[in-house]
C-alpha cells in the first residue's frame, strides 16, 4: 500500500492519471484570483502596526533606558502622571542617615582601666614624695600611672594641687568617663565637630561631642589649677592615660539610626503634565528619568493599548495606502500577478522583521555596555538586505516603492523623533541598493556586490555620525565592525532568501535563468538528442533575443532563457515540424487542416507540461504559453477555407488561434518576435540583407496589425531598435561564405572564387 494514496494530491478519484485536488487548476485559480493579493496586503499592513507598537513598548523599556547613558532620542509624555523621584529622595535620605550620630558605648572594662591608671598615677605621686622625704630611692610599678609618675619633672605642685582639689578632680573625672572619652585611633573616622550618641553602661544615651584624649587631660588640668609647664606635664600625662579612651563603636546600633533615619524621610514625589518633554536628545539618562518613563508607563489610561494600536494601524495603513497608490501609478501590471505581489509582500515583511530583530539585538547590546552610543544603532540596521532581495526578486521599480515603505516604518520603530531624516537616509540606501546590483548575472557577483555596496552605502550615508564622533576612535572602530558585519550578514541571508523564494515560488532571478541557459539542462539535453533542429532554432532565436535585450537596457537573462524553451513541446511529436523532418508537409498534405492545425497548436499546452514537469520558473512558463501569443495560423485556416465545399461546417477563424493571450513584457515581446522572425528567415531563398530587413518589417507590421503587441510595454523607439538588432544578426547568420578552389597537383596556391550566397539551410 502506498503512503502517498493518503495525501489529497495523490489520493485517485477512480479516474486513472485524475487526482482529487488538481494541483494545476488550484495554482491557475489562484494566479487568476485577487484574493492572495488582499491577504498580502492585510498581512503586510498588520505586521507594519504590530512591528511599531512592539517597538514603542521596547523603546521605554526599563531594561533598554540605561542610568549613565545619553538618550538616543526626545521623549514627550504621553499622559499626565506623578511619579516617585528615587533619585532625589535617595538623595535627602542619605543626607538624613549621615546627620544621625553614630551609637558608641562606653566600655565597662576601659573605663575601669583608666580609673585605675589614674589611681595608680596619684598615688604613685605621693609614694615618690614620701621616698624622697625619706631619701630613698623610688620604684615605680609596673603600670602605666606608676611610670608616668615616675617620669614627671615638677610633680610637687601637681600632688599638692591634686590634694587640694581632689573631690572636684574624682567628680570632673567620673563625669569625663561618664560621658565618654574617644580614642586617639577613632579620631580618624570621624569629621570635625560630629555628634556622637554615646551609651552608658546603664543605657543612658548622651547626645554630644565626646572630648579627645588632650581634651580630657586639659579639663582634668582645670580642675587642678595648673599653668605653665608643669600644666602641660600634667596634660600630657593625663593624655596618655585617656589615649585609647572608654569608647567602642556600635556598628549595629549605628546602622539601626541611619535606617530609622531614612526611613522617617517622605518619599519626594514630582508631576508631570501631558506633552511635557521628559528627556532630551542626548540628555544624560539619570535614574529620574527611568522613574518618568516608569511612572509613565503605569499612568497610561485603560485602553490606551487598543488606541495605541489604532493609531499604528491608521499610520502603517497611510504609508501602505501611498506606496501601492505610487506602485499601481507606475507598475499597475504588477497587481495582475498574484505571485509576483506575493512575492513583493513576503521580502518586504521578511526586511522589516528583520529590521525589528537587529532593533532587539542593539537594545542587548545597549544594555550591556558593549554598544555605548545610541547612533551605533544605524550602522546595524540590515537595509541593504530588503532593497538587495527585492531588486533581484522583481526589479527596481518593485524595490524603489518597497525601500520607501521600509525605510519608513524601520525609521518610525527605531528613531520616532528623527523619523524623516531616517527615512530619507535609509532610503537613499535601497535605491542606490537597486541600481547598483540590477544586472547581476551569478550567485558569487550577487554576494559580493550585496556585501561591499551594504557596506559602502551604509559608511556613505552615516558619514556625519562618523565625523561628529571622530575623537573618539572606539566608537568609529565600533561602527565599522557594526557596519562590515551588517553587510556581511544581509549578504548572506539575502542569497540564503534568493534560494528559498526560488525554491517555494518557483520565482526567477537573473541567476537562475542564467542557470537554466546551460545546455546540459535535461530538458535542452533531451530536445538536443530528440529535436535537433528545434534545438538550433532555439538557440538562434535565444541570441537574437538576447542581443535585442542588451540593445534596449532589457533583463537579457530572461530574453535568452525564455527563447531556449519556448519551443520544448515539440518535443511530444517532433517529427511534425520542418525543422526536424524534412518530409513533414507531405506528412500535414494527408491530414484535415483542423487536426493539422491541433498539432501546431499542441506544442505549446505540451511545452507548458513539460515546464512544469521539470519545474521551470513562471517566466519560462510565460514564455512559452505567450510566444505566438492569439495568432492566426493563416496557413491551415486559409486550407481549410479551400475545402470547405459549403456542407460542411463553418470554418471558425478561433479553430485557427492559439490558446494563449499575447505576450506582456520587453522581454516576452522580444521572444515572440524573435521566433517569427526566425522561422520565416528560413524560408527565404538565397537571403539577402535586403530581403532579410523587408522580412523583419514585414513581421513587425504584421504582429502590431495583428493586435499581439496590445499588451507590450515596448515603444516605438525600442521596437525599431529590436529590428534593426533582429536585421544585423539575421544578415550575419546568412552572410555569403568563401569557396576555395581545390589545391592543383604542382602545389601552387589558388586564389579563392567568391561564392554565390547561399543561405544556411540550403547547403546544409
């Protein structure tokens, strides 16, 4: 059992060779049918709004506005909203937390110590004078008081003043220690004149300036009374005694304040009305501004997406009015071929997406810093792949009017507030584009071409961008690798897209006809062995089209293509055409004129069968359907008229006709008139270039009489210089030859005798 009996295309009808979807009528119906191009159109209309909202909402995003960078464009608000100004409230809060004091404790154990040093010290003082009363020598003890006692030169007056004060000396130095004394090293950490909440052991706080060592030693001193040197004996004894003072940092305690602090300061909270301007181009972004764009973006109205995308759908739907307006002003033919719009529609929503995706990968970059200047952003922008793919795909004009709707929408989405002169930039790059890669010829030029001219163009058209940042040279190197790998990349995906519009529309490109013209086509390889002399018509008529096409700037890769298999349904019954049988007008002789006629006329539906067969591009399909365009067969018409005795049926002139309708284009007109003309060269006896040139005018006369160049785009200008290119090559495929004479037995040399000019066909 075959898989393929349940595919609808394979699947039979109980009619043999019959499917039950017939793949042919279902592509003529829509090739017929307006119905692919209104749903390219509502497609292309979509994707343009919904490429612009997702590109507002990308624009504000939080993650896209770095704090520290320059604004790449002016913002206005689009409602009036309040907003939390974190900035500056992070500011007054942290001026709150460095006003709050910090928290010391006094230390149970230090203040002991120095209590105990000063004890040591008095007494030491008075252990010394009682030696020396005694005249005995004084050991001090192993303390610090002891030693400084020890150490002191005029220490009488001290102890004497220290006996007579020594209640108010306990009580100012129980109160120093009370209050704290701060260390010689904690100076450091703190500014001149800071407040400090200092602890006591019973948690009792004291809000002051806590007195340094000296300080201390210095209030001890006016206790005592002391003046002069033996004062500052005194203090730098009692210095040294209070040097690491009774105070030790509460780092936990400390930042509970600074928290409490913060906390008690009121959020600052700004407004902001609608049509402000929030932000400047160029503007350093601070982090108010991404709390505006934030604020902003909750304030929004309910709803205001539905408008939002109503607004983008009226802008995206005038800009699409306008260029279909100019397209069908210009190129109206274009809306009579649902593949070839079809085809329109799908590179230009394939450039825009893409434009959006290189968006999204400069907003990565933005973000991470790798990126750091907004205007980077127009050397990543991929617009040479939609005019490259484009003018390949269907010519300049296609391309022209497809660049300005892309470079319209693309400016919208990346830079709102310079969209115009973004357009205008972008689009002098797709019709430069179009012009510059028109008349590739192979994959390998199409590249190249793509590559250095994306590259160039983009450096050219941006070059104020360069020359404004001159200075400095990351930035330039940056854009120049931006700029090589955007050329790059739209090269290679805009041959990958060639290969695929190729491959799923059978869609035609200079290169690929090109491809086709190699005689070692199978079909052309079958019609050489089958139908010789078809073969060589062929290729006569492909040269007398191709050299036709160059003279009037046509597309000379689909003259010559189209001409090298117009004539491949003869391949079905080659034996019935002169050029391949010498005996086929005795052959017709035997036959009724209709079905003589029917055999004509069936090359062309054969020919169409074997292109698609063989998967032949539409133009070649084109080409042969349109050669002889609704032409009168005269001969078996006019036969047929002799027959007719009057009791058989009338002879209808449409029995007579070709199936096809005349052909629409430079080139199919080229093709058509080319194989008239080349055929009837033949019949000439003995051509001359006179003849040849009354033949030629004959048959152009006679295909504009005959209506078959109704639907021709050539002028009369470009018609009279296809015939003077059809008369030259006829005369150089017919030029008289030399005959030289045969050589004599003595070896001498002959001169030659001019032959009479004969044609090609009779010395063959």
């Amino acid at each position: 059992m075959s898989w393929k009996r349940f595919i609808p295309f394979w699947r039979r009808n109980g009619v043999p060779e019959k499917s039950l979807i017939d793949r042919e009528y279902v592509e003529e119906s829509l090739n017929n049918s307006p119905i692919p191009i209104m749903l390219i159109i509502v497609l292309l209309w979509v994707v343009s709004a919904v490429l612009l909202i997702l590109s507002e909402n990308s624009q504000r995003d939080l993650t896209v506005w770095v704090d520290g960078q320059k604004a790449p464009f002016s913002v206005w608000a689009r409602t009036g909203f309040s907003y939390h100004d974190t900035s500056a409230t992070e500011k007054l809060r942290n001026e709150a937390a460095k006003k709050e004091p910090v928290v010391y404790r006094i230390d149970r154990n230090e203040l002991n110590r120095i209590k105990l040093e000063f004890t040591n010290f008095f007494s030491s003082l008075q252990l010394r004078e009682n030696a020396e009363n005694e005249k005995k020598l004084f050991h001090p003890e192993n303390n610090t008081g002891s030693k400084l006692a020890a150490g002191m030169i005029e220490y009488r007056p001290i102890l004497k003043q220290i006996k007579n004060n020594s209640n108010a000396l306990d009580q100012q130095l129980t109160m120093l220690l009370r209050h704290g004394v701060i260390g010689q090293d904690q100076l450091k950490n703190l500014s001149a004149g800071q407040k400090l909440r200092i602890v006591s052991p019973d948690e009792r706080s004291y809000y002051l300036q806590p007195p340094a060592p000296r300080q201390g030693a210095e209030k001890l001193a006016e206790v005592l009374k002391l003046s002069g040197n033996i004062k500052e004996e005194f203090i730098r004894c009692a210095a040294l005694i209070l040097e690491r003072g009774d105070l030790i940092f509460d780092r936990q305690a400390s930042a509970d304040a600074a928290n409490a602090a913060r906390n008690e300061v009121k959020p600052v909270i700004k407004k902001q009305a609608r049509g402000n301007l929030l932000i400047e181009r160029h503007q350093l972004i601070t982090r108010e501004h991404v709390d505006m764009f934030q604020a902003e973006i909750a304030a929004l109205p309910h709803g205001y997406g539905i408008v939002l995308l109503g607004n983008r759908l009226a802008l995206s739907f005038l800009l699409l009015l306008t260029m279909l307006f100019f397209l069908y002003r210009t190129y109206p033919k274009i809306f009579n071929d649902p593949q070839r719009f079809s085809i329109a529609g799908m590179a230009t929503i394939m450039a825009l997406v893409a434009n959006y995706g290189a968006l999204q990968l400069f907003f990565y970059f933005f973000r991470h810093g790798i990126m750091p200047d907004y205007e980077l952003m127009l050397f990543m922008v991929p617009i040479p792949f939609g005019a490259a793919l484009l003018s390949i795909l269907l010519g300049n004009r296609t391309a022209l009017f497809s660049g300005f709707l892309i470079a319209a929408i693309s400016s919208l989405m990346i830079l709102p507030d310079r969209s115009f002169e973004l357009a205008l930039r972008w689009f002098a790059i797709a019709a430069l584009m179009t012009m510059l890669i028109r008349n590739v010829t192979n994959y390998r030029s199409f590249f190249m071409r793509v590559f250095l001219c994306g590259a160039l163009l983009t450096i050219v058209v941006n070059s104020d961008i360069l020359y404004a940042v001159h200075h400095d040279m990351r930035l330039i190197k940056l854009a120049l690798l931006a700029t090589a790998g955007n050329a790059f990349i739209c090269a290679m995906t805009a041959l990958l897209a060639v290969f695929g519009f190729e491959l799923v529309f059978n869609a035609d490109t200079s290169m690929s006809l090109l491809v086709l013209c190699d005689h070692t086509h199978p079909l052309l390889d079958k019609l050489k062995r089958e139908a010789p002399g078809t073969m060589f018509h062929s290729m006569t008529v492909a040269t007398l089209a191709e050299d036709a096409a160059l003279a009037i700037n046509a597309n000379a890769a689909r003259a010559k293509a189209g001409a090298l298999f117009h004539d491949i349904g003869k391949l079905s019954m080659p034996q019935y055409f002169i050029e391949n049988n010498v005996d086929s007008p005795q052959i017709y002789r035997s036959m009724p004129p209709q079905r003589s006629c029917g055999i004509i006329r069936g090359h062309v539906k054969e020919g169409l069968l074997l292109a698609r067969e063989y998967h032949l591009c539409g133009f070649v399909r084109k080409a042969i359907a349109t050669h002889h365009g609704d032409d009168l067969i005269s001969f078996f018409y006019q036969r047929a008229l002799e027959e007719n005795d009057g009791e058989n049926p009338a002879v209808l002139e449409a029995q007579f006709r070709y199936d096809g309708e005349p052909p629409d284009g430079k080139e199919l007109t080229i093709i058509s008139l080319a194989d008239a003309c080349e055929a009837a060269s033949r019949s000439l006896n003995k051509p001359s270039p006179a003849k040849l040139e009354a033949l030629v005018e004959n048959i152009f006369l006679g295909r504009l009489r005959g209506g078959q160049l109704r639907n021709s785009e050539l002028t009369l200008e470009e018609l009279n210089t296809v015939r003077e290119c059809f008369v030259a090559d006829l005369i150089s495929f017919n030029h008289g030859r030399i005959a030289y004479q045969k050589e004599s037995h003595d070896d001498t040399i002959t001169l030659p005798l001019e032959e009479s000019q004969t044609s090609g066909t009779e010395k063959k």
